[in-house]
C-alpha cells in the first residue's frame, strides 16, 4: 500500500514511567493502531535534548484515515492500558495530520536509525518542485536515506521535512547543517517558527505487509 499520508504524535513520559510506557507502546499500542484499515506503519523514535522526548510516526495510506472510524475509535474508546498511560503523559502530548507533498528514497531501509525533523511555517504554498530540488541534494548527505516534504492538514501554513538516516551520529553531521542553511533554499525562504531536532530509532518498528 503507497503510503501519503502521515500522523506523527510527540509524548513526554516522567523517567520513572518510561519502562511501562515503552512496553505499553510495543505489547499493545503500535499493534492495534497499526493493525487499523490505512496504516501502513508505525515506528518509534526518542531524543535526550528534545522535549517532548518520545516520538512516533505512522504511515497511512493518505491525510485522511485520522478521520476514520476505525482510528476515531481508538481514540475516544481506550483499552485500560491506554488509558492509565494517557495519565503519565496527560497534556504532554502533540498529534499532527500531514498529507506528503514530495518524496526522494536514495536507498530502501524499513528502519532507519535516525530522523531529522525540520517544521516551519510558510506564508507561501509550496509546490513539490522545491521539495523534489530538496530531496536531490540530500542524497548527497551521508547516511541519508529518504526525504520528505509534508503539509499539515489542520494548519496548511506549516510544513514537516523528514530526511531519514542509518544512524543518528549521520543526521547530527556537520554536512547536514551546512545543507539546512544552504544559500537559495526555496523551501524555507521567509519561513517563520523554524526548528529542527533529531530523533533516534528506538522500540520494534511494525510495517503492514
């Protein structure tokens, strides 16, 4: 199943909660969202510096199975897993909706390492010609394996670029600064509310077959 669509959730867990909420994660959660009629995949990601720390990225078939019965459900009707989970978490919690605008694979890999998030705003709508230019100059970073432009759908000013890595040690390299801040970068242009942050791979990544 092509994959265009995109929810990726951002969760901080106090220490003392993090074994359970990892075991919640990969025993029961990831299963049953990714087991939904239009998920693709989900895969789970973390970060010492980043704040929230944990973070998890689920392909669906496009934008619109967030709005689906079958996630919707999930959502208002939690197992008690998940419901005394969503305590540990409480507003310390983001969810996004994206539809991908362009994508460049330079070299297949189900679990990449590492991801390097960049968000922006732009008061200008990008086409996926920028973002085509974009993912042909990141196959030149080392150990990048995929980029992405995507478009959130509840706020179509803000943007997500996800370049995918081997290793985290490769999307914290000098060279992929240097690509970020590239002269005549028609992406990020007059872009407001930028930041960028790395997530390592952590947890058992599940893809639909």
């Amino acid at each position: 199943m092509q994959a265009t669509g995109l929810i990726a959730v951002w969760l901080h867990v106090p220490p003392h909660r993090e074994e359970e909420f990892h075991a919640w994660y990969e025993l029961e959660h990831i299963p049953q969202v990714v087991g939904l009629e239009g998920f693709v995949s989900g895969r789970r990601y973390c970060s010492d510096t980043a704040f929230p720390k944990f973070l998890a990225l689920y392909e669906t078939r496009d934008e619109r199975v967030e709005d689906s019965p079958g996630f919707q459900h999930v959502v208002t009707h939690p197992t008690p897993w998940s419901g005394r989970i969503w305590t540990f978490f409480g507003k310390d919690r983001i969810r996004q909706n994206f539809a991908r605008i362009a994508a460049v694979v330079h070299r297949d890999m189900e679990a990449p390492g590492a991801v390097l998030l960049r968000a922006f705003r732009s008061a200008r709508p990008l086409g996926g010609t920028a973002a085509q230019e974009a993912g042909a100059a990141a196959a030149a970073l080392d150990g990048c394996t995929q980029y992405r432009l995507f478009q959130q759908t509840r706020d179509p000013a803000r943007y997500l670029e996800i370049l995918d890595f081997a290793s985290a040690e490769q999307a914290a390299g000098p060279d992929v600064d240097a690509f970020l801040a590239r002269p005549g970068r028609g992406l990020t242009e007059g872009a407001e509310d930028v930041s960028a942050q790395v997530y390592t791979a952590t947890g058992t990544p599940l893809i639909k077959r």
